[in-house]
C-alpha cells in the first residue's frame, strides 16, 4: 500500500476520503489535572492555539469559544482545548484566571501548558498549524487563529477562522451534523 502524503488536508484512498489525524498528548489543564487525548476519546472537539498575554486575536478567539461552549454546554461529547503557545508564562494559575475571565467551565473546555517543545510540536506536525515565539525584543508569538475540529476519530473536520463569528457559527452547525452523524452510527 502506497504512503499516505500527511498534509493535513483530506486524501482519497482506494475511493475514500481519509481524514488526517491528531497525535496522542498529555499536557496540563488550568485545574492543574492532566489531559490527554484518553480524556477526549469518543468526544468532538473543537482546538485552537492561543496566549494568555495576547491583546487582540486570542481574545476575539476566546469570546467566540464562549459560543460554541454556551452552545454545547449540556453536550458532554463536545469538548474544547486551547493550547498555549506561551507555556513558560501560561503556568496553571494564568490559564485558571484565564478561564475564569472566559466562562470557561473545566468540564468542557481545557486550556493546556506543557513543555514548548511538545506543544509546539503538536501545533505544527499533529494540527498542521504554525506556532513559533516571534524572532523580536518583546516576547510575542506567532500562532494560528484558526478553530479546528475533531471528531471523535481524532480527525480533522473542518477549520474554521476564530475571529469571524459567521465561521463560529458554521463550525457550530458542522457540530451539530457530526452529533447527528453519530447518533445514527450508534442506532
């Protein structure tokens, strides 16, 4: 069988489209408990890269969050994960503050630190995404405001672009068709 060129976009195989799919991680919640993707298994979930200290792209892209959490809020297999690109910074009492400033419930959307190394390495090789501390005096980094979302397969589904509330809301609604899609899978 022929590799399968990781690009990150959907590729067709013997007639099927197969999705790329997001590596195992283990990095630390704003509760200061552990997660994986053993907590997410089964669940869609909707990623993004972000930084406590950002002062306009993270912030647009949290508030937006809090839409998609209010939407799914009584869903328990949709889940959020926001991972730091600052973790040297971002310890667990900054991303707590963080989550309290954004509604987010710790039952339903993680905010993750960890290693750099890891994190970074998950941003550009798991989700395909750039992520790198900007080459500059002023510590500032370089991230991706896209939304991304997973299906409980660990694929990518969509992307979507966390500053346009019109594509929150698209992503809201191919939420709503993976929970449908699934719903049938299991009657």
């Amino acid at each position: 069988m022929p590799a399968i060129e990781d690009t990150g976009e959907p590729v067709m195989q013997n007639g099927d489209t197969v999705f790329h799919k997001i590596p195992d991680f283990s990095l630390t919640a704003q509760t200061g408990k552990t997660v994986s993707q053993q907590n997410l298994q089964g669940k869609i979930y909707v990623a993004n890269f972000f930084f406590a200290s950002c002062k306009d792209v993270c912030k647009e892209m949290s508030s937006n969050l809090q839409q998609v959490q209010e939407a799914f809020i009584k869903e328990p297999n949709v889940k959020i994960v926001s991972y730091t690109v600052d973790p040297e910074r971002d310890s667990v009492a900054v991303l707590s503050k963080y989550a309290e400033t954004y509604g987010a419930n710790p039952d339903k959307w993680y905010l993750l630190t960890g290693p750099k190394s890891q994190i970074y390495q998950l941003a550009q090789e798991g989700f395909k995404l750039p992520a790198m501390q900007a080459p500059s005096l002023i510590p500032d980094f370089i991230h991706s405001e896209k939304l991304l979302l997973i299906d409980e397969e660990k694929h990518v589904r969509g992307i979507y672009n966390g500053t346009d509330e019109e594509d929150v809301e698209r992503l809201i609604t191919e939420i709503k068709v993976l929970l449908q899609e699934r719903k049938q899978h299991v009657n």
